[in-house]
C-alpha cells in the first residue's frame, strides 16, 4: 500500500451524507457531481491498483482493479447520474439519500477484492434498496419493503454461511473464480442467485419494485440483480448449472409478463428476463460468451432505466399504473412515448440499438459451442422479448384504446433524463466498438452483417405479427399471477392465522381450566378459613390454646413411652 | 363539438394498417431469395437453420406458443388483483 487509495464507491455513499443537509440548486450540484467524480475515481484507478489491509489472520482487499469491475462501476455510475437527474425534483429527501448509499455500494462490489468485503457492500445495497422501497410511503409500499428485506437478508445469511465454510476449506478470502464443488461454494453461489432473481425465489422483483416511487423504482431495477450479474461473472464462470437456471428465468419472465397488467410489473418481469440471458451466458463461459454477459448488463441498465423512466413519467402524470387504466397516451405525451418505444426497441435487440450489438454475443456463443438446444431457446426468447416488452408495454400503455387520458409530458428534468439514455442506446447501436473496446475479453465479432440484419428484423417482424394476430388473446384483465410469494403471503399466513385462531381457543381452554382451579382452591380455603369455616370459629387467641395445650398434651405422652 | 379520434383509432383504417403490417413482413422475407444463411449446427446434422424463411416461421410460431402457454397457465395462476389485500 504505497498511496492513498479509497474504493470509488465510497465516494457516493459518503458523499450521499450530503444530500439531507442541503437543498435547492445546491443539492442538484451534488446529486449530479458525485456520480461525475465517482466514474472519475474509477477510470483513474490504476489498472492493477490493489490496495490491502491485514484484518485478523486474513488479508483484505478493499479495492481492487480489473476490466470486469471497471465496466459494471462505469455503468453503474452513468446510471447514478441520470437517475439523479431524473428524481432529484420529485423524489424524496430519504429516497434521493438511500439511492446514492444503494448505488454506491453497488460499486463498491464491483471493486472488492475480497469476500468479506464484497459481502459489507452487498448488505449495505439490501438496506439502502429497502429503504427506496419504503420511501414510496404507502402502506403496500411498506408491506413489499418488508418482503423484500426478509428475502434479502436470507440471502445475505447464505452467502455469509457459505464464505464462512468457503474462507474455512480455503483459508483464503480473496473474491476469484469458483468451482461449485463444496458446501460453500454451493452456499456463495445460491446467495448470488437470490440477488440475480433465480427460482424459486424471483417473484421478489416484481413484488417489491412496483411498489416504489416512480424514481424509486429506476434506482432498483439498475443495481442489486446486475451486481449478481457481477458477482457470477467473476465468481462462477462456466458453471453448467447456469445455463438452465438461466433459461428458466427467461421463459419466467416472458410467460409472467404476458399475464400481467400493470405496466411496471411487465418491466419487472422482464428485468427477470434480461438478467435470464445474462446468467445463461455465464454458465455458457466461453469468452464470447462472457463478453455478451458483461455488454448486455451494461447495455440492459441504460434501456430498463429508459423504459421505467417512461412508464415512471406516465404513473406520475396520470397516478395510474394498470393497462386497463391506460392507452392512447401518445397523444399527450409524444417525448414519453418516443423514449419508451426507442427502449422497447432496444430491449427487443432491433437493429441499430443497444440490445442488437449486445445480447447477439451471447445468442452467437451459444450457436459457436454447438449448443443447438440452447440456441433455439434463446431465439425464441428473444423473440419473446419484444412480445412482452418490445410491443406489449408501448401498445398496452401508449396505444390501444383511447382512454380518455390527457396528461402533459412530465417536467424538463425528467425529459432530459430519457432523451440521455435513448441517446445513449442508439449511440451504442450505431457505435458498438466503444463497449466493445471495455469489455473483459478482445471482441472478435462483426454484429452488423447481412445476414444477421435479415434474420434479426424477420424473427421480430414475425413476433410482432404474432402479436397482433392473437391480440384478443391478451385483452388485459384485473388480475395478478401467483408466484412463489404465494407460499409466504398467503400459504404460511394462513397457516399462521390458523395456528393463532386454533391456539387461541386452545389458550382459552387452560385458561378457563386454571380459573375452575383457582376457584376450587379458593371455594376450600373459604369453607375451612371462611366465617362459617371450622377453623374460623374461634378467635386466634383461642385457637392458639387449644393447639398449645394439644402439643402439651402429646408432650406428655411422649414423655411417658 | 368532441375531438376528432385519432387517424390510428379510426375503424375505416383499421384495414390499411394490416395491409402496411403485412407490406413491411413481405419486405424482410425478401431477402430470403438473394442472400445465404450461415450454417451454425452443420455438425450436428441441423440444416433448418438456413433453410428458407426460417427465423420468420420460428418467431411466429414460438411467439405464438409463448401467449398459447401463458393463456393456459393463466388459468391456474391468475387471481383477482385484490387478492392479498389485508
């Protein structure tokens, strides 16, 4: 350790400190220059900058330089500033403060060296979210936040059980490659996987984050499931496992998007979806592979950010957040509209945007290693996704019928926000050199050629078409879907209530037991001590003498044996 | 006097915009006589990949599948929205 260094994430979540105590203009300035110097720190780091600290027996390495972590921080910093942008009229003093700890500990992730602490960070990311959840003030937002840290904390006790057997088999903390293999790696890995969204537990994203404020819910969608992106990218390379866990989860988020009829619960699915590829592509773990993992978190931030900003713009103007509620909406609010379809078309991989330069390594890794069966998957989900997200969210929210609804495009700062990231995800379409140019491994791979134009407008024409031919089947209804949550919001509820209600008549029972008791005993206590009680009768004096005279008198006889 | 409905909310055009859709998916079959797709899976004995039309059949029909298998499972998981409601 020969220089002064500090994890560049420390530079929000400190300077997040800030944001309570000022207000005005002044507070904008910070919210938007501590993510600036944060993606400063980040490039000026070294690229083998490490900086270690003895703790106990082990060596810990708060900061520590590499490609991987330097593209996530880098993401997760542009991110910071938009989103700032984005909230800073709007959202509240405790969401705009719990933000910036959450993103900075996101960071901080991103540059640990170490188990221990990638682990501080990570829990710090689980309470700063959950407050954002909660900032949203309503009662259901309090209930999700509630749900939502109780799940993170289980997963947060796995992944801590799992580097404790990990550090014990090991004696080593450093964060490196893993091989699932042994009880801990075992446990280290499904921690990650509770933060990626994976079964069984994933109805947590879309339980929690459409809970949230507008804002709020443009912060969640970014940091926690792609820092578990990070974490298996770095930790678990190739592991097998991946691929079809991965798989799940992108049919998962399709089928559960297409049932669904809140807008920010389709978005919330699809974050599912996205992060599906992602971990498909880890457990595929070629370098292509891992490229595609690494572009399409990057590329996925900017575009689920722009498509929450857009459904957040229209639940602030018109307060509503259902499909049926909605429609026709472009009408009103054309630079809503226009920045919410530029990111339904990047989400969908069209050409020119950033999904097509991005998640096609992840589909061509897939075609190069022979994996025939996964390939067909991933096309089709692909496919999927501008079912779900690509048509379905800008029809259902922007289109269909009219609803009536006129509301206005929302504030300036809100709009400059969306524009950034629709810039944003065409530039990278039109420029995939840049991203490629920062990614972990060197891109051999040419995106734009005839026939991956071809066939990329054809699989998605053809998904639109599909589309609309069974548009009837997906007229929206007032429903929700049960998911996994069931077991914990209704099975186990009801199993408590049951047990509460059953031991309450059981309490009731011994209590009326311990009363007939407690009445016998007295009822006897009154017929020997009471007024008419043998033992009541005479005075205490007099009694008093009759039991002495009676001890006298076996004296006596004892005297006389 | 109410506003006049949207071009796109207008029943008479309801028809043209299917015609622009069916136009614009007639287009990107063209291609399919000019150009060659490239063999991923030759090895493995899998040509369909480059046979004709392919990925405009594949997406049609699995899409069409995904929302066939989410009407169906909506079925089992679909309940009323206030269904948790306390």
């Amino acid at each position: 350790m020969s220089e002064f260094m500090i994890s560049p994430g420390l530079i929000m979540v400190l300077g997040a400190i800030l944001i309570p105590l000022l207000n005005g203009s002044l507070r904008a300035v910070v919210l938007l220059s501590l993510p600036v110097m944060t993606l400063a720190a980040v490039w000026m780091l070294p690229a083998d900058a490490s900086l270690q600290v003895a703790f106990l027996e082990y060596t810990l390495e708060p900061v520590r330089s590499s490609v991987e972590g330097r593209l996530f921080a880098t993401v997760f910093s542009i991110m910071a500033f938009v989103g700032g942008l984005y909230a800073y009229r709007q959202a509240s003093t405790a969401e705009l403060t719990a933000a910036y700890i959450y993103a900075g500990s996101a960071i901080g992730v991103t540059f640990a060296g170490d188990l221990v602490t990638l682990f501080i960070f990570w829990e710090i990311m689980a309470l700063g979210s959950t407050v954002v959840i909660w900032s949203a003030g309503s009662p259901s937002a309090y209930r999700a936040g509630m749900r939502y840290l109780i799940i993170h904390l289980l997963g947060g006790v796995i992944l801590m059980t799992g580097i404790v057997a990990y550090v014990f088999e090991t004696g080593s903390v450093e964060f490196t490659s893993m091989q699932v293999d042994s009880p801990g790696t075992w446990l280290i890995l499904i921690g990650f996987l509770v933060n990626a969204g994976a079964p069984p537990l994933s109805a947590w994203i879309a339980d929690a984050y459409p809970e949230a404020s507008p804002s709020g819910m443009v912060f969640l969608s970014a940091f926690t499931t792609k820092t578990a992106v990070f974490a298996l990218l770095v930790g678990f390379p190739g592991a097998d496992i991946l691929i079809p866990i991965g798989l799940y989860m992108v049919f998962y988020g399709i089928i559960y998007a297409l049932l669904e009829n809140d807008m920010r619960r389709i978005l919330a699915y699809s974050i599912v979806n996205q992060v599906g590829f992602m971990v498909a592509a880890i457990g595929i773990g070629t370098e292509m592979a891992l490229n595609g993992a690494a572009a399409h978190a990057f590329a996925h931030i900017i575009y689920k950010a722009l498509l929450l900003m857009s459904a957040g713009s229209v639940l602030l103007m018109t307060g509503k957040r259902k499909c049926t509620d909605l429609g026709g909406l472009f009408q009103s609010m054309p630079v809503t509209a226009i920045n919410g379809i530029v990111g339904a078309l990047a989400i969908s991989a069209f050409p020119f945007t950033s999904g097509f330069v991005t998640k096609s390594l992840e589909t061509s890794a897939a075609a190069n290693e022979g994996m025939l069966i996964v390939w067909l998957l991933l096309l089709a989900a692909s496919a999927g996704v501008f079912l779900h997200a690509g048509i379905k969210f800008p029809w259902f929210v922007f289109f269909q019928k009219d609803s009536g609804l006129r509301p206005p495009d929302p504030p300036a700062n809100l709009r400059l926000a969306m524009w950034l990231f629709s810039f944003l995800c065409i530039g990278i379409g039109l420029m995939p050199n840049s991203l490629y140019a920062i990614l972990p491994y060197p891109v051999d791979y040419q995106p734009y050629t005839l026939d991956h134009l071809v066939t990329q407008f054809q699989v998605l024409l053809f998904a639109g078409f599909a589309f609309f031919v069974m548009l009837k089947q997906m007229r929206r209804t007032l429903t929700i879907s049960l998911d996994f949550d069931w077991f914990y919001r209704k099975f186990f509820k009801e199993i408590v209530s049951e047990f509460t209600s059953q031991s309450s008549v059981a309490h009731q029972a011994r209590e009326q037991q311990a009363l007939a008791l407690l009445n016998h005993l007295v009822d006897r206590l009154y017929r020997h001590h009471g007024p008419q009680g043998t033992l009541a009768q005479a005075w205490p004096t007099g009694s008093m003498v009759l039991w002495v005279a009676v001890l006298l008198g076996l004296l006596l006889v004892l005297f006389y044996i | 006097m109410s506003e006049r409905k949207h071009w796109l909310y207008r029943k008479e055009n309801l028809p043209k915009l299917w015609v622009i859709q069916i136009v614009i998916l007639m287009l990107a079959l063209l291609p399919e006589f000019f150009i060659h797709h490239h063999h991923y899976f030759e090895e493995q004995g899998f040509t369909l990949d480059a046979s004709f039309g392919f990925y405009a059949w594949y997406g049609f029909i699995t899409c069409a599948g995904m929302v066939a298998l989410a009407k169906i499972l909506g079925i089992f998981l679909k309940r009323k929205d206030n269904y948790y409601d306390e």
